[in-house]
C-alpha cells in the first residue's frame, strides 16, 4: 500500500480485541494517549481466541472506561478482524459476531448506539504476519477507534496542493453527493437483524484523485420497498441519505461518487446500509477503495471501469492529435500519466496548465477485445465543471463517449455518443 491516508480507516486508533487463553502480546492491554495537535488519541489492544468471538470478562473494566470516555467523542468506530485460517466467507461472518458482541456490551454499559458504527472487514488488513501463530494472535481484534478534535476545517483543509483530509467528516463533505442529503449525526445501525439485505458486487475498488466510482449492490429490502441508501465514509460523524426510485423488493442498485482532484493517495472505507420503507435497516456493508495519485490541473479526463482488463483512453485534441498510451505526451501541453494493464483504472489525461481552445472527442477502447462487457465511466474536471459519462466497451469496440468544446474558461458540451469507433 502506499502513503496511507491515516484517518481514513483509524484516524485515532483505539485498538481493542479480547482476551487469549495464552499470553497477549506486549502491552496489549495499556492505554497510551496523545493530545499534539488538540486531537485525543486513545490505543488499546485485547484478542479473541481462534473461532471465538465471545468478550472475555477480563477486559469488562477496559470496556467500562471507554463508555465513559466516550461522552467527549465525536463518533466510534467499531471494526472487526480474524486471521486467515479457514474459509474467506465463515471468516467474514466471525468478524461481524465479534465487532457485534463489542458494540452489545458498550450499548448496555451506556454508549449510545447512534455514536456507534460497525465495520466488518474479514480476514482484510492484517496487522501482523498470518504466517505465525504470534501473527495471528494480533489479527483476530476489534479495534475501537475514538475520534475528538477541537481543530477546525480550515486547519485541516490548509494543506498546499494536496489535501489529505485528516478527519473523515471533511472527506464526506468533499464528495457532495449530487441526490442525497448529509445527515449530521453518526449513521445508525439496525438494533436487530430486520431480513434487509445489502451486499457489494466487489468490495475492492481503485479510482485517484478527480476519479468516479460505481458501486454495485445486490439487495433485499425484505417485505417493503427500498426507500434510501444510507452511506458514509469509514469514521465520519455524518452520513449521506440517497432516495432510492427502485421499487422491486430485490435487486441491484448502486452508489456513484466522484473524488476531489486535490486528494492525495491513500485507502478510504465506504460503509452503506438499506433501509426500507417500513423502516427497516440492513446490517452496514463495507466497500475498500484505494486512491491513486494521478496528475490534475486547469483540464483532467480520468477513466475507470470495473473488470481485470486492458482499456485506454484516448483524447483527440484541437489540433487533431490523440493523446493514447502510444503519444502520451502531447505538443499541447496534454499528457497520459496513468496507463493501466491490469484492470479498473485509472487512465487520466490532464493539463497542468490551461488546456488550447476548441474540440475535444473522448474514446474508450477495449484493447483486450474483451468477450465480456466492460462498464466504464468517463469524469472531467475542471473550468468550473465536474462531469461523468457512463458507456460499456466489448470486443475490441472504441467508444466515442462524448465531445466538448473550450472557450476561454468555459466549456460546452456536444451530445454523448454510443457509437463503436473501428479501430485504425
């Protein structure tokens, strides 16, 4: 992984698992807090036996002061982890049934649910080597992970080029979901299991900086319609409602959202639950996306799609040249700086400075000449517009996506085409 956003998955790490029948490791169960920069940072470290995911009454007092701390706390991040022995999927569900029994004994030591959010990730993110037993021992967890801060927006945000949005909350107010409306309060979750199902096609997502991302759902809303898709970033105090035009009781559905072209690379979390129209909500899903760098400035067209296989993008500029992975150094100032082989993206053509005026065609081709669809999207950014175009590529096909033209400091959009371009 490269430069990791800390926040992003444990912004102030309060590392908390349950007791071994042997020793834990060193130091597991000591408290140790920083307060640098006005943000209070708790760590605690307690394990699970294998297959276990029972709270160990060794560790009720640990859990008895984090309660009490926790009426100073912006929001609680709960997450829960297993070593890799045995089946991917049974070690999913261990995960959720011990980050589950955690939130249980907080919820009746008197944190309230609200402050409370749930994240199971499996066997993902060890902490330590899975190829040792010591390893394992520091991999079947919980983690709990308290977050205050006194500090303000414009100390976080004032970052330079790059911003590395140091509380999640900045991050989800960034992204500006287009239908929904941010919520100011820690996204609930379900007090018992309703039968409402949400479930990510993939849970492992690339996009970069001034990218989009499509995530696909499978869902069962039970016995009611969907009525919005609740979602948020990992460790943000709010949450976004999207309504939901669905009606079918069982389905797919997806969540599109697009990053700022000022991120720095790193790993998020997005957590999405269903609720129903009766009221009903389904346990949060949790969706990896990691962020790549990639080059921005007064023009960027990035592309990403959702199989393991060889798409390019092209651009033909003003002047008539393509800016593809054979010239990606245009004589305009345009550049191709992310050329990917193996899947899902990004590609990203941009110009530092200001971009020539006139047309330009967007192409997406399938160089794999995939027997399979490929969905892609199409985003470009700058001048005062942030713009998504969505096509699917099959068979070696080149899509003409869409044209626009710049004036100045504005640009103007030609219709979206669907039309195969043959290959030259």
């Amino acid at each position: 992984m490269k430069q990791a956003l800390a926040w992003l998955l444990a912004i102030c790490s309060v590392s908390m698992a349950f007791a071994q029948t042997d020793t834990p490791p060193q130091d597991s169960t000591k408290m140790v807090s920083d307060t640098s920069e006005q943000v209070d940072i708790h760590h605690f470290s307690v394990f699970f036996p294998t297959a276990s995911h029972e709270v160990g009454d060794s560790y009720f007092a640990d859990l008895d002061t984090i309660a009490k701390q926790s009426t100073t706390a912006n929001s609680i991040q709960l997450s829960g982890y297993t070593d890799n022995v045995g089946d991917t999927t049974a070690n999913h569900v261990l995960s959720q049934e011990r980050v589950e029994a955690v939130r249980a004994y907080l919820a009746q030591a008197g944190v309230p649910d609200s402050l409370m959010q749930i994240l199971a990730f499996g066997e993902s993110n060890p902490k330590a080597d899975n190829s040792t037993e010591a390893g394992r021992k520091q991999n079947r967890r919980v983690e709990i992970n308290i977050y205050s801060s006194t500090r303000t927006q414009e100390e976080f945000t004032a970052r330079g080029d790059t911003t590395l949005y140091e509380t999640p909350d900045i991050m989800l107010d960034e992204l500006k979901s287009k239908r929904g409306k941010l919520v100011e309060r820690t996204m609930p979750s379900p007090r018992k299991f309703s039968g409402v199902r949400l479930n990510a096609v993939q849970r492992n997502l690339t996009s970069s900086n001034g990218g989009t991302i499509n995530v696909k759902y499978n869902y069962d809303s039970g016995d009611a319609r969907p009525k919005k898709l609740l979602w948020t970033i990992a460790g943000a105090a709010g949450f976004y409602e999207e309504p939901l035009a669905e009606t079918a009781t069982k389905g797919k559905l997806s969540l599109k959202t697009s990053f700022p072209t000022q991120l720095a690379e790193g790993e998020i979390a997005i957590v999405a639950s269903l609720l129903n129209a009766n009221g009903q909500l389904s346990k949060k899903d949790t969706v990896f996306v990691k962020l790549e760098r990639v080059g921005t400035g007064k023009l960027q067209i990035s592309l990403s799609w959702d199989t393991e296989t060889d798409q390019d993008l092209h651009i033909v500029t003003p002047a008539e040249e393509r800016i593809w992975y054979r010239n990606k150094i245009g004589e305009n100032g345009g550049a191709l700086d992310r050329d990917d082989r193996d899947g899902h993206g990004p590609e990203n053509v941009f110009w530092e400075t200001d971009a020539p005026d006139g047309t330009y065609t967007i192409y997406v081709h399938d160089y794999e000449k995939s027997a399979t669809e490929n969905a892609f999207i199409i985003t470009v950014n700058g001048l005062g517009t942030n713009e998504q175009f969505y096509g699917s590529t099959r068979h070696g096909a080149k899509e003409k996506v869409t044209t626009f033209t710049k004036e100045g400091d504005t640009i103007s959009w030609g219709e979206e085409e669907t039309v195969a371009e043959k290959e030259e």
